[in-house]
C-alpha cells in the first residue's frame, strides 16, 4: 500500500482525518499546543460558547471514579465575544478546522450564537449542545428535564438553528433517555446534519465519611472508558435508524476504541476525558488509525464505518 485515505466528510464537513475532541475537555485549541500541532486533528471542537461568560460551578468540580470521571463544571466559558477575539484567531492561524459546541437559554439564543459564529468565520460547523443539564427551555416546555430527552424539543430547537445559519449543524444528544433513536430521527427531520453522540450519563458520587455529595452540584456528568460499551451501542442503534452520519464519543482512549465506533456506524469520533491524562490521546489516535488500515490492508477508513460483522 502506496497510502491510506483517512478524509472524512461528517455533514458536509470536510475533515483530514475521522478524530476530534470532546467538547469541554481541550480547552480552545491553544491549551494543548505544547503537545502536538493540533491542527493535525480532523477537527477542533472548542469548549462550549454562550453569547455571555459563564463561571461554571463552584468547586469541587470534577471526582475520579472507576475507570472514568464525574464532572459538574458547569459550562464554564469565556463567551462568544472574547472568544472571537482571543480565542478564535490562533484556531485560524494554524488552519484548525472548527467545530464550535453551543449552548442557550432557548432556541433563539442557539440561532443568535450560530449567525453570529458564522459571520465572523468562527467556525467550520456548529455542535448545538443539548445534552447539558444546564441547558433549559425557558418556557419549561421540557418540564426541567434535557432538551435532548425531548424529542419535539429536539426538533424545535434544531429547525431555529439551521434557519441562522448555513454552517453544517451537529445536535449532540444524551444517552439519558431510554430510546437513543426517537430523539436523533427528530434532528435528523429537522433538517441537522449530523448528530454527535453520547454525552455523559448522569452520576453522583457520595463521601462515607462526610456523607456529603462529592461534588458542590450533587450530580454530574460521567465520562471515561466506564461508558464506551453504552456509547457504542448507541452510536449502532442511530447509526442504523439515519441517513446522516453519526460523530461517536464517550470512553474512546485509544485507536482500538475508536475503531469500535467506526465498526458500529460513527463516520468520525472525539476524544474526551482521555486527554486529560494523556494530552497526545487525540493525535496518537490519529497515528493508530493509519498503522491499523496498512495492518489491515485498508486503503480508505471509510470503508470500516458500519462494516462490524454481525
């Protein structure tokens, strides 16, 4: 073999490679340069963009678990504006291509940060994310619980974004729900072009000695390897049930990971926690990719999504 074709196309963008980052877990690009040129990377997904700062939750923040992490950071950030001037042009220098996770109080704050990242070249697509339990209708339509647990939400919330903007637009759902496939076929319907999926499952870790929730928020967000098999089988069901494609994360640490989610039907994946304790995760996995497509005998990653033998 001459080459391995590792280009993906996930909605209409166009990546060098299947792997990004999670959102939330790579800061805005910058934070890793000291590890590898990110712009190696299929994509870069920055940490998730409200038209206003946000200073998250008070610590304590983030506990270990078994193989994973629980996190209630709070969609900490720095805002659209500073993100647009400080954060946004090292992306642009180094020629990243972007993937920009957003999050509103409601659907018109979702399509406002979408036109607004798109005008100002902020982004190369827009990852809507709905999968926070920071992330509330105000008008209580979802009675308190997550946008994505919502299907008809799901769909309202989508529909304002892809009217905004022109950009190839990504719904990430949770896995909190009993039937991943009834939420995605409303993005899909919609009009999205891609959904991304699993965020985190809801978790709580409790001190015996002080009795006390571990975390200031009571509950959080758990990610790590500990979710990967319920990530996967998620990303086979919707990935059967779509026409569009999937983005597959939750637990991927190393190339054998995110070849599982090619298998099962992601036409690309994201790296997360795993970055947090091996910096070079994402690009490692990269490197991976290709050694496993010359081992194999595979001239394009294409041809392994969906192609698990059943």
């Amino acid at each position: 073999m001459t080459s391995v074709n590792l280009q993906v196309n996930v909605g209409g963008l166009l990546m060098k490679n299947p792997v990004t980052v999670a959102s939330g877990t790579f800061g805005y690009g910058a934070e890793y340069a000291d590890y590898f040129d990110v712009s190696q990377l299929g994509a870069v997904t920055v940490k998730s963009l409200s038209l206003e700062p946000r200073a998250g939750n008070p610590p304590p923040r983030i506990v270990e678990t078994p193989a994973g992490m629980l996190n209630a950071i709070g969609l900490q950030n720095v805002g659209l504006d500073t993100y647009l001037k400080e954060k946004l042009p090292y992306l642009r220098e180094q020629k990243c291509v972007i993937i920009a996770n957003i999050y509103g109080n409601g659907p018109d704050e979702y399509a406002v940060l979408a036109r607004r990242l798109e005008d100002a070249g902020g982004a190369d697509a827009i990852e809507m994310n709905l999968s926070c339990p920071n992330v509330h209708d105000p008008q209580n339509a979802c009675g308190g619980g997550l946008v994505a647990q919502h299907p008809d939400q799901v769909a309202r919330y989508t529909e304002a974004v892809k009217q905004a903007t022109r950009l190839p637009v990504f719904v990430k759902l949770s896995p909190n729900v009993t039937d991943i496939v009834a939420p995605a076929r409303a993005a899909e319907e919609a009009g999205a072009d891609a959904v991304a999926l699993i965020n985190t499952l809801i978790g709580m870790a409790i001190d015996p000695e002080t009795q006390r929730p571990l975390l200031s928020n009571i509950v959080g967000g758990l990610s790590g390897p500990a979710i990967r098999p319920v990530a996967v089988k998620m990303v086979w069901d919707a990935a059967r049930a779509l026409r569009i494609p999937v983005l597959g994360m939750g637990g991927i640490a190393c190339t054998e990971d995110a070849i599982q989610f090619l298998l099962a039907g992601a036409r690309a994946v994201a790296v997360g926690c795993a970055s947090f304790r091996r910096p070079d995760a994402a690009i490692n996995i990269v490197r991976g990719m290709e050694a496993y497509c010359r081992k194999h005998k595979i001239d394009d990653i294409n041809t392994l999504v969906g192609a698990v033998k059943v």
